[in-house]
C-alpha cells in the first residue's frame, strides 16, 4: 500500500511543480485561475515569475523528500530526519487544504471567483490528500 501512496503523491508533486515551473518560464495556460482572486476578480496576490518558480522547485524538494524517503534514491540524511520532514509538509500541506483564510482553503470565505471554483475542486482536494497521504507514508510500518 505504501507504493500505491507513494506513487501517488510523487505524481501530484511532479505535476505541482511542473505546472508551477511552466509558469515560472513564461507559460500562460492555466495562469489566469493558478492564483487567489477577490471578489471582484482581481488577483489578490501580485503573479510573478519568481514566485511560480520558488512555488515549483519546493514542490520539486518535497518530491525529493518523498523519494528519499521511500529508499526510491539516496539522501545523504538520517530516516529520522526524512520522516519528521514529511511529518512537516503533510501538516503543510493539509493546513493549506483545511485553511480559514478568504481566498483559498475548503473553507474559504470568497466563493464565486473562478480560481475559488478552482480551488474548490482542485486545489485544496488535492493538498488535503497529499497531506493524508503523507501523514500515512510517516505513520506506515512499510515506510521505515
């Protein structure tokens, strides 16, 4: 079952940060809902190449983390290190998922953007079962 999770949030890692790197490099398909927007359709957040760039080489970093920690590659860093490292990005990643803030999260406050349509279906489904699924991954005996 652990490859089967494994597996699965590899693939939602790699197309995060390949979708973030694409725009990062200048890709525009996708851009219009990839950030939080107001009510009144604005975004809420400045776009910028730099960040979309950041946002898809730590997508890259936790996939790598993931790897690592499957004994799919070899970090040069302790087990112990690996898993409370997964511990911390499935809290991420989940908190994402569950957030309170206005723009983003299931329980978001501004509902009738198209990046909130989004966000709904897409975005914070996906970070919720990432999250689980990396919480499982620290938690299974197969991933010690």
């Amino acid at each position: 079952m652990a490859s089967v999770v494994v597996a699965f949030c590899s693939a939602i890692l790699l197309l995060g940060a390949g979708i973030h790197l694409y725009w990062g490099f200048g890709g525009r398909v996708g851009a219009g809902v990839a950030l939080p927007q107001r009510e009144d359709g604005t975004p809420a957040i400045k776009e910028t190449a730099f960040g979309a760039m950041a946002v898809g080489l730590i997508l890259a970093l936790v996939l790598l983390l993931v790897l690592g920690f499957a004994g799919a590659v070899h970090l040069p860093l302790p087990q112990s290190l690996l898993k409370a490292g997964i511990i911390l990005w499935a809290l991420i990643f989940t908190a994402r998922a569950l957030s309170w803030s206005r723009y983003f999260g299931l329980f978001k406050r501004v509902r009738t953007t198209r990046f909130a349509s989004y966000d709904s279906w897409f975005y914070s489904p996906s970070c919720l079962l990432l999250g689980l699924g990396l919480f499982y991954l620290a938690l299974s005996q197969a991933a010690e």
